[in-house]
C-alpha cells in the first residue's frame, strides 16, 4: 500500500495537478464558467434571447411597414370601400351581398 502511494506521489502528473496554483486556477476557472451570476452559461442564455429578439424586432417592422402600406392606400375613399367590402362585407344602401364560398374554402 505504501509502494503504491509512493508511485502515485511520485507521479510528474500527481505532482502537477496538486500544485496549489494549478488547484485554485482550476476552481477560479469552474466557479466563473458555470457557478457565478455572470457565468459563461448565463451570458449564452442572454445572448440567445438577444437574438431571438433582434428576429422578433424585424418582424414586427416588417409588419409595420404593411401596415403603413395599407393606411395610405386606404387614404383614397375607394379604396377604403374595397377594404371595407371584402374584410367586413360592408354594403351600400339598397345594394345586396352574395357571399360564395368553394368547397375548398370551407372549414370542417
């Protein structure tokens, strides 16, 4: 038994690893990468959602520029008839709406 703790101490490995810098390095290094509040994981996770919502954000100027799109054309008093007639099946005074559907376009 002594025989083989000698051989392990004698180790240049055994001897490297039980180096006290070596040994607090290595703790300093495992507690700011995965223990500590501003961890490495914890920065990826922001990171992450970072881009998740720069994607959001370009959506949703994407759908604001439709929608801008869609306010200036309805400036123009026929247009807006059209919109309202389609969308809202809107009518004119003595005016009557035939509304067909295909069968494709029902909903079961």
């Amino acid at each position: 038994m002594i025989k083989y703790l000698k051989k392990i101490i004698s180790n240049k490995y055994f001897k490297i690893f039980t180096n006290i810098y070596i040994l607090s390095t290595t703790l300093f290094l495992f507690w700011m990468l995965f223990m500590d509040t501003n961890s490495f994981m914890f920065h990826e996770q922001l990171n992450s959602e970072i881009n998740q919502l720069i994607e959001q954000k370009k959506k949703l100027e994407l759908e604001i520029e439709i929608d801008k799109k869609l306010i200036k054309d309805l400036q123009n008093i026929d247009n807006y008839e059209a919109f309202a007639r389609e969308n809202y099946y809107m009518k004119k005074e003595n005016e009557e709406i035939y509304i067909i559907e295909y069968k494709d376009s029902l909903k079961n």
